[in-house]
C-alpha cells in the first residue's frame, strides 16, 4: 500500500505536522498549534483523518489535537504513556514557558516502545526516542523506509534536553541505538525543519558524532 505524507508547518515554532495517507485511512501526526492550515488541507482534499499520533507531549506539537477532536469527535489519539501527564498542563508541556494556555484532551490509546501501530495493510513500530520528553517516541514504517522522529532527531541536530524533565544522555543513547540502526536510506521525518535520511545523519550529524569521542 502505497504511503503518502505531507507536511504543514503549524503554529509559532514551525512544527512539522505530517498527513499519513494510505488508500482510504488518514491520519495526523503531531497537529501544532494554530491549525487553520491543516484544516484548510484537510478539508481542500476532502480528506477525514482516524487517528492523531503524538511523538510527545510539547504544547507546540499537540496544540491541533482539540480542534480536530471537536471536528471529528471519533478520532483517537495516541499518546506516549509517559508523557500523557503533559496533554492537559500548560505549565508541563511547555506552553506556559511561553504565556500560551494550550491543553488537549486524554488520550484514547496510550503507548509504550516496542509496540506497532497499523495503518490499513502498513505497520508502524513504536521506537524509544524518550530524552528530549520522559516518553518521546518516534513511529518507523519499514515498507515506506519512513521515520517519524518528532522532537529527538533533526536534520543536523537533535532535541533539546536543556528543559525540564530532558535528558541528554538518554536522547543520544536512544536515537543511537533505535534510530540509527534503521536503513541508511530511511528517510527522516522530524518535529522541525527539512527532512534527512539516516546514512546522512550518521555520518554528518555534529551530536552524534561526539557521542564517539
């Protein structure tokens, strides 16, 4: 099944939003804030998404989940287990750092790292990405050689972990051994910015290449 993915640019912060297609199942991966345009996307290609899927609980990536919920109250979202204590705190999940009061309701499913998610015929694995949020994950689809890394890995960079509740140490030892162990040809999509692939980000990435020294 053939996997489409566009990307919106939501809210302050440009946070990647990503539109999962396959035959007739949509979903939403982290709906920023200020959703207009991923409405106007949805709507424009008449599109009904099943399901969000949240990477972690940062208010810049979750701010989309209530307008969508109240536009299609029979989505569910999927939230990591151990961020699920951010989605209805301003002052957990960041927003209030920035005098924003952005909450989103409970979630319906709750995961955990080695769990798979499917999508019609495709299936996408639950990776442990948890540093930058207690409970961060990234969602990796083998058949599409896609990986969805949220806030851990960047084109050039990784995650923040100069905030609360961040780890350093646990990010870089978790995008090495659960992301960089992917394909190089997987293509990389994070939370903010262009996409990579994982051979470049192996090679070139500056914070992972310390990790050797």
């Amino acid at each position: 099944m053939d996997l489409t993915i566009t990307t919106i640019e939501l809210g302050p912060l440009d946070t990647n939003c990503y539109v999962l297609t396959a035959g007739n199942t949509c979903w939403i991966v982290d709906p920023g804030m200020w959703p207009d345009p991923l409405m106007t996307h949805l709507d424009a290609a008449d599109l009904a998404p099943r399901a969000i899927c949240l990477t972690h609980g940062h208010g810049d990536h979750i701010g989309g989940v209530r307008p969508l919920k109240q536009r299609w109250p029979e989505l569910d979202v999927i939230c990591p287990e151990a961020d699920a204590d951010m989605l209805g705190d301003a002052n957990r999940n960041l927003a209030a750092t920035f005098a924003m009061d952005v909450t989103a309701p409970p979630a319906e499913q709750l995961i955990r790292p080695g769990e798979t998610l499917a999508m019609g015929a495709l299936r996408w694995q639950v990776l442990d990405t948890a540093g930058h949020t207690p409970g961060g994950v990234s969602f990796y689809c083998p058949a599409a050689a896609t990986v969805i890394t949220g806030d851990a890995l960047f084109a050039g960079s990784i995650g923040r972990t100069d905030i609360p509740r961040g780890d350093a140490g646990q990010l870089v030892a978790n995008i090495r051994n659960h992301v960089l162990t992917l394909p190089p040809e997987t293509t990389v999509y994070p939370g903010h910015g262009p996409s990579t692939t994982i051979g470049h980000e192996k090679q070139s990435n500056p914070f992972l290449q310390q990790a050797d020294r």
